[in-house]
C-alpha cells in the first residue's frame, strides 16, 4: 500500500515524517519519523498537543464527538475549545467565525483559519514541519506520549417520527448530568461521556461513548442504547 511504502520511506531515509495526502487534497495520512502510521485519533490528539505548546491559549475548533483526551491536553496548555457539530459546514462556520487557531473534522482533515477556514492536507504537511520546529520535538516523541483513547459507536434503527421522543426521553433522564447542547446531546458522566446523535439522512440515532477503558466505553454507549430502544418500545404502547 501508499501507506507501507511511505513509512519504509521514512525509516530508511531518516525523514522527519511522511504524509499520504487523499486524492480530494484536504485529508491525509501522516506517517511519524519512526516508520509508525498515526491513527485518525492520534493524530488529532499530536496536532492538539503540538498546537498547543507552540501556541499557549490557543483557541481550538473540535466536534463534539472528540476525546476527552484533548480537552485534558488543551487544558493543560491553556488553550481553550469551541465546540462544533459533526457536519463539515459547521466545523468551517465556527473556524471562520475569528479567533480560532485550529480546528479538526477528527477524520483526517485539519484546519488553519489564520490561512484558510477549510481543510488543506498541503497547508497541513507544512503547518506540522513549522510546529515541530517551533516545540523542538519529533513526532514520534509526541505520539509516545498520547494517553490512550477509548470511545465505543453505535447506532439504533429510530423511525423518523420517533426521532424527537428519543431525544425528549435523553434530555429527561439527565436532568441532573452536564450537558453539552452543541449538537445532540452530550452527557457528561465522571468517567466518561456519551452522546446521543440523530442521523440527519438516515432513519439511525448514534450513539457515541468514551469510558476509562474499552469495556466502559462500550458498557456506556450499550447502556444509552438499552435507554433509546426502552424509550422507543414505550411509545409504541402508548
């Protein structure tokens, strides 16, 4: 693949790191100075970390589906964030609206308002080898130091007429949680989080979960499933 030959690329060549952009030019793949491949999460989370150190009290543009590792990584730098929907439309709205350092879809695309509020795998490429050289690291030791990340997906098949009973029954039963209203609901627990999302196209509800470990976070997210399905098979005996 692209990929595996760019990482030999990289080890054998002594590269500071690779990239593989997206035949659409706005996403890509970034492949550290060891050879290593990064996730879509990891590399979310070494572009908070290098942004934020580079820049402290940086202002960052995330959807509100992110980890809550770069909330703790933001935070540790006096860097702030502003939450966006999961729609790319809104994370543009909201890079663009000022003061916004950086932003992120979480799938690869990476925004850089101060030259252009949309992704740019190009602008990205330079924008890493410019931050690496501002904090003096190298990628790989970034991405060593990432706290492991832990989010569970799912979704429930929800009639489109059943959608707002599945989001008043949520709202009901968290009334003494924190919540984040930006897009769906995003409940706050404390060891973790979920967030129940209906899908704008299909007749779906989403429900994403992050625990302290991969079996909390698919207990939550199976948790807010059993809700939604419970909720459902209410309002059908009404």
């Amino acid at each position: 693949t692209r990929l595996a030959r760019v990482s030999t690329l990289v080890r054998t060549s002594g590269s500071h790191l690779g990239v593989v952009f997206d035949p659409d030019g706005e996403t890509l793949r970034v492949v550290d100075d060891t050879g290593h491949v990064l996730t879509d999460e990891e590399c979310l989370l070494a572009m908070v970390t290098l942004v934020t150190e580079a820049r402290p009290e940086a202002r960052l543009a995330l959807p509100v589906a992110v980890s809550r590792e770069a909330e703790r990584i933001a935070a540790a730098n006096g860097a702030t964030i502003a939450w966006a929907k999961l729609s790319t439309a809104h994370l543009m709205e909201v890079a663009g609206s000022g003061g916004i350092d950086f932003a992120t879809s979480g799938a690869g695309g990476y925004l850089w308002p101060d030259f252009l509020p949309a992704a740019d795998a190009v602008a990205t490429m330079a924008k890493v080898l410019d931050l690496l050289a501002t904090t003096g690291r190298t990628l790989s030791s970034v991405v060593v130091g990432l706290p492991s990340v832990h989010v569970a997906h799912e979704t429930v098949s929800t009639p489109w007429e059943r959608k707002g009973t599945v989001m008043r029954t949520t709202m009901e039963q968290a009334q003494d949680k924190e919540l984040v209203l930006v897009d769906g609901i995003k409940v706050l627990h404390a060891d973790g989080w979920a967030l129940v999302l209906p899908d704008p196209e299909e007749p779906l509800t989403h429900v994403w979960a992050e625990g302290g470990s991969e079996g909390g976070a698919r207990a939550l997210a199976q948790e807010y499933v059993g809700r939604i399905r419970a909720a459902l098979v209410a309002d059908t005996d009404r």
